[in-house]
C-alpha cells in the first residue's frame, strides 16, 4: 500500500512543466514521467534482482551516478533537475518492487 502513494504522486506530477532554463542546447525534458520511466523502473527491479536487499546503497549509487553520467552519454538531450529527480525516484521504486516481490514469493 506504501508504494501506491509515490506513483500516484508521481503519476500527477507528469503534467507538471517546469519553465526552460535559458542557453540549453537542445528542447529540455522536464515531464515528472515520460517514455524513460519504463526504463527507468526496469532498471531498478533489475539491479534490486541482482544486489538484493542488502544492495540498496549501492542501487541508490547507481541510479543517482547514471543520473550525473547521462548528459555526457546523450549530448543534445537535457533534462531538467526535476525529470532527473523523478527517474531516481522511479528507479528507487523499481528496486523496492522487486525487493518486496520477492518477500512475497519467499512467504
């Protein structure tokens, strides 16, 4: 029930637009969710697969690393603070999914 309350949050905050910041290169992604949070979700319950439970420091190092890493990897393509935000947060409940998916199946 916990995790419901985030992605409806979330969820909401993809209508949300955040103005543009001047002298950036290319149009700025600034919707809370897009096309990427698919990925960004996936790669959560993937890295919650391969580290477990006791990997979360490491997971939230990762997804928050990826984050600094990804406009040197996709020159032209900006993303504002909030959409950055969002996908941490999206991976982060990618991981907790499996984590708790895993409980489950364990029970």
């Amino acid at each position: 029930m916990l995790l419901i309350l985030p992605v409806v949050f979330l969820w909401s905050c993809g209508g949300v637009e955040i103005p543009e910041e001047d002298d950036v290169a290319g149009p700025l992604n600034t919707a809370c969710l897009d096309d990427w949070s698919l990925v960004h979700l996936g790669t959560g319950v993937m890295l919650g697969q391969v580290l477990g439970k006791q990997g979360w420091e490491i997971a939230e190092s990762m997804l928050l690393g990826w984050e600094v890493v990804e406009p040197h990897v996709w020159p032209g393509f900006d993303e504002s603070l909030f959409n950055q935000q969002c996908d941490i947060v999206v991976g982060s409940l990618g991981y907790l999914l499996r984590i708790f998916l895993v409980h489950v199946d364990a029970s």
